[in-house]
C-alpha cells in the first residue's frame, strides 16, 4: 500500500513544495498547519510518517513528538531552521528519526522519507516481539519501551533508552563510544562521540535515587556492564 505522510509546518509555501515533491513519489500526502491539528489528525489513525517542523503554533513539534513517542513509534522527520547540533541532537533524542534543516533540497527530503519507512518496516520485520531484558533489578521491556527497578517506572528519552539496551543486551561486553552510536541512532546521523558520555550521565543521574548502576566506564575503551 502507498504511504500516507503528514507534512506539519506553519508556513504555506513549504507544505506546498514538501507535498509536491512527495506526492511526485507516489504518496499520499495530507497537510496541517499547526501542531495540534497535526496531533488530531495523527490520532485518528492511517497516516505512516510525519515531516514535522519544529517552531509551530498551538503545539510546537519538539512537545508533538513528546506525546507522539508517549503513544507509539511512528515515524518522525523533523524540518527546521535550527542548524544547531545541539538543536539537532535533542530533536533525535526526544524520538525523531531524522533531521532536516532548511534551507532543504526537496529531492534529498523525499529521499530521507523513502528511507525512513525503509528501516520502519526492518524494524518491524525484525523486532515484532523483542525479549524483555532483565538485569538484577532492572527489568527492560523494548516492545513497550518501559524501564523499571524494583516495579516502579523509569523515564528515559528514546536515545537513552537505545544506549542502556545496547549495554544490557551485551553483558560484560565493552561497547565502544561509537558502538553506542551506531546503536543509539539512524545510519547516516552524524554526532560527537562526547555525546555518549552525557547520556551515560543521565541514566546514571536517573538510576542514582535507587542504588543502581548497570554500566561501568571502561577508561581508553568504552562501557560495559559491571
């Protein structure tokens, strides 16, 4: 079946150029305006991947793909004017698949949406019911992308999650720096391997309130469980 894709962007001029270039593709496309009429149309079901701009009224598209990542996983490629790779790694960490800033070349767009639903497929192909991991009193679940110690939840962004379920799926493994990002994100994306360090960080700084550790730096090498 042919893709639906919802372009969701303030401005008239780029639904106008996004929507030709993609439907010159083959997909359906559908259009809104602002974040929260993106969200309604999101809810009601059928649309396959979102091109989602991130300054955008009602409902700006950082905030959507927070709730958007809260319900499911649905396909996210962010459009922005933000060239700021800080800017760029959030966008990633809260879910996003890829990342396009603008000014953009609508050809190149089409092809990132082409290849986003590529790997969406893959990954349902190949992880339709992944093992829930547990690791003493840890307890991972993928498939509903929960962590919780002891019962109770842990909230993790979607990078931070992939990073920690690369180190317990391998344990006693060391993981490099770059192993980590190959996990952690798309192919393609490139980010500082400093950036590995801050989101060991975080779930350690998250886990830290209940006595728990489950990754050990390795100095000169990278990480492994203890």
């Amino acid at each position: 079946m042919t893709a639906r894709i919802l372009i969701a962007d303030d401005e008239a001029n780029i639904r106008d150029v996004v929507q030709y270039a993609l439907e010159r593709d083959g997909y359906q496309v559908e259009t809104a305006a602002d974040g929260q009429t993106a969200l309604s149309r999101i809810e009601a079901g059928g649309i396959d991947l979102v091109v989602l701009d991130v300054l955008m009224p009602e409902l700006d598209g950082l905030n959507l793909c927070r709730k958007l990542r809260e319900r499911g996983d649905i396909p996210i490629i962010f459009l922005s004017s933000r060239t700021e790779e800080a800017d760029r790694i959030l966008g990633l960490e809260l879910g996003g698949d890829d990342y396009v800033t603008k000014p953009f070349s609508p050809r190149e767009l089409a092809t990132r949406v082409k290849a986003v639903l590529r790997r969406a497929e893959a990954r349902r192909g190949s992880q339709d019911s992944p093992p829930v991991i547990v690791y003493e009193r840890l307890v991972l679940d993928p498939a509903a992308h929960e962590l919780r110690v002891d019962g109770e939840k842990i909230a993790l962004t979607v990078t931070e999650f992939r990073v920690l379920q690369a180190v317990l799926e391998r344990p006693g493994r060391v993981l490099t720096r770059e192993q980590l990002i190959e996990r952690a994100y798309e192919p393609g994306l490139h980010v500082s391997e400093r950036t590995v360090d801050t989101h060991i960080r975080r779930i350690r700084a998250k886990l830290r309130p209940f006595g728990v550790n489950p990754i050990e730096t390795i100095h000169g090498l990278g990480y492994k469980t203890p």
